[in-house]
C-alpha cells in the first residue's frame, strides 16, 4: 500500500513539474504563430510602420507575422526563430505582461530610455540641445541605416559614449525627461540630423566629413 502511494505522490510531483515547466515556457515565447490579441496587434503596427510587415494589422500571429519578426530580428542581432519573446518584444519597445500590452507602457518605456540618454548625452546643455539629441535618436529610429527601434539605436555598438562609460544608468532629471517626451512627440531642433559631436573633444575625422544641419551649444548636429 506505501509502496503504492510513493508511486502516485510521484507521478503528481511530475505532473505538476510538467505543468510548471510549460507555464514558464509560454510565458518566456509571449507571442508565436496562431497567437492572438492586443499584443500581437501592437507587432504588426511597429513592424509594418518599420516596414518589416505588408500584411494586416490584425491581432493574429500568421505567417507573414513570423517571416516580418524573423526579419526584424535579423536586422537587430536576434535569434531569428520567428518568436516575439522577451528580448524581441524589449529591442520593439513592446512591455508584456501575460500576454497582454500597451502602447502607453510602451511609448513610457521609450520615453524613460531616451531620457536616460540624453541626460547621459547632454545635461548641463540648453534645453533645446537637449531635445536635439534626442531627435537624433529618433531620426536614426526611421533610418533604413540605423536599428528601428530606440533600443537598438542606443544600445547600438560604439555608437553613445553615454552607454560606453555607464552615464546612461544615472537617473535622469526633469529636464531630460520633458526633452525625451519633446523628441519623442517629434520636434526635431537638429533638423534630420542622424550624428552630433562636440567639436572639442572629438577625435574621429570622418565626423567633420558630414554635413552641418546646426550648432546647439557644445554639440554640432549633422547628416
């Protein structure tokens, strides 16, 4: 009889690892073919509005969803399975949870980031140098030669000191942040310009090379 009741406590601790096991699975793959709902909606906007996705705006996770991820994730250094997880929901600037999201969690998540950078970038320059630099950002957001997606653009190999040296994990004061919601909202004080420097500490020469768009402060904005 003990014998009996060790087999069965056994086999529901398996069964209940099981359970567990597939829980977490589906909690880390969000998004994946046949997938529904709000989040998969917001997917395929950021996508189609990237112009990684040609199909409907939908909510439906087909397959012209998976191929439209698979690309994103090519161009943003991902695993490319086709999964809107964690990472890939994160590099959309999409927040999850339960399988639900957004778009004001993530436009706050954006927003919260850029003004990290720019305080990182920026502090101490006129507000309107500020929102510049954050412009930059965003322009590099539409650029075919940049990431499409905030993220990725800031956390782009080599491309922010601000991230190099650890600035951009200071919190960021109220200036930044209203700069960040500017930028964000889509003033462009830099006028298009995708690179900014400071002519005095600069070393690289390329940089001079690229056309002026304006100078704010310290910081020469350009093409």
């Amino acid at each position: 009889m003990l014998k009996k009741i060790i087999i069965i406590l056994t086999l529901i601790c398996s069964i209940i690892i099981l359970i567990i096991s597939a829980s977490n699975n589906i909690v880390e793959a969000t998004s994946r073919y046949g997938s529904r709902g709000e989040e998969v909606r917001q997917i395929q906007d950021k996508l189609k509005r990237w112009g990684y996705y040609n199909g409907s705006v939908d909510g439906i996770y087909g397959s012209k969803t998976v191929e439209a991820v698979k690309y994103f994730q090519r161009k943003n250094g991902l695993t490319q399975d086709g999964i809107a997880g964690p990472a890939t929901l994160k590099a959309m600037g999409i927040t999850s949870s339960g399988g639900k999201s957004t778009a004001s969690g993530s436009n706050s998540s954006d927003i919260n980031l850029l003004s990290h950078l720019i305080y990182g970038e920026s502090r101490g320059e006129p507000y309107t140098g500020q929102v510049a630099v954050g412009a930059v950002i965003m322009n590099r957001v539409k650029s075919s030669s940049f990431p499409n997606t905030i993220a990725g653009v800031i956390y782009q190999r080599g491309a922010f000191d601000a991230v190099s040296d650890g600035q951009i994990n200071m919190e960021p004061d109220s200036t930044a942040k209203k700069a960040a919601q500017d930028a964000y909202n889509g003033w462009d004080p830099s006028y298009g310009a995708i690179y900014y420097f400071n002519p005095s500490t600069a070393t690289n020469k390329w940089i001079w090379s690229r056309p002026l768009t304006i100078t704010i402060g310290k910081h020469r904005f350009c093409k």
